[in-house]
C-alpha cells in the first residue's frame, strides 16, 4: 500500500501526543496570563506549552519521530518513498498541533486584543524563532 509510510507518521505523532491527551489536554497555569485561572479553567490545548514544560514538549517531538522510526524499521517498508511518506506525516500532525497550541496560549495571553498593538507581531516571531532580542533585553525567546 503506498500510503503506509504516511499513516505511520500520523500515527506516531498522535501516539506521542496520548499523555497529554490522557491527563486533560490542558494548558498549563500561565503566569502571564489576562486575569487569573483555575488550572480547571484552562483551555484545551494539545501540547502544555509553558517554560516549565519544555522537557514535556521535547520529549512529545522526541517520541513521535523515535515511533515512527521504529515501526519503519519492523515494518516490510524500508525505501527512502516510505521514509520521507513518514517524516511528511509526522511533520503534519506537529505543525497541526503547534499551530492549535499557539493560538490557544496567544487567545490566553491577550495578543490580538488590539489590532495595532505590537504583541501579535512580537509573539509569532518568537515562535518562528525568527527575531532573539538582544541578551540585555529578556524576552519571550530568551536573552
């Protein structure tokens, strides 16, 4: 079947997001947040995007692509059609994931509350990890 190698990156990237879906699939308590919430009141969000779950959000990218690696190993697909089919698979399922998950944590955060406000701007280049301020000035992408 040819598009074995493509269900088995989107596979291993929804087995990899199980524990957190499995615990809730909160976000976690932002410290930064608009107005304070329970934790019980934090949205639905598929990755728990949150400085002090950077080890959880490394791991989750970590095991979807070891997954995916090792069923391409034990499977009978072994040409580099089935392996990039897997890699296509599993990078759509993150991005999907990521996407949802920045855009729950930036209706969190309030950016997008103005629309000539500089927060939306500032806080998608940081997720791109295209701008780093410099280290005098800390901000969302370290420094």
């Amino acid at each position: 079947m040819p598009r074995q190698g493509l269900l088995i990156g989107v596979a291993a990237g929804l087995l990899a997001l199980l524990p957190h879906l499995l615990e809730g699939a909160r976000l976690p308590v932002q410290n930064m947040g608009v107005g304070a919430q329970p934790p019980a009141a934090m949205p639905l969000s598929l990755l728990p995007l949150s400085q002090y779950m950077v080890d959880r959000i490394v791991g989750i990218a970590v095991a979807g692509a070891a997954a995916a690696a090792l069923a391409l190993r034990v499977s009978t697909l072994a040409g580099p059609t089935a392996r990039r089919r897997a890699l296509a698979g599993l990078a759509a399922v993150q991005a999907v994931v990521l996407a949802q998950s920045f855009a729950v944590l930036g209706d969190g955060l309030g950016i997008g509350a103005t629309p000539r406000g500089w927060g939306a701007p500032y806080f998608w280049a940081c997720w791109a990890g295209r701008w780093r301020p410099s280290r005098r000035r800390p901000g969302c992408c370290g420094g």
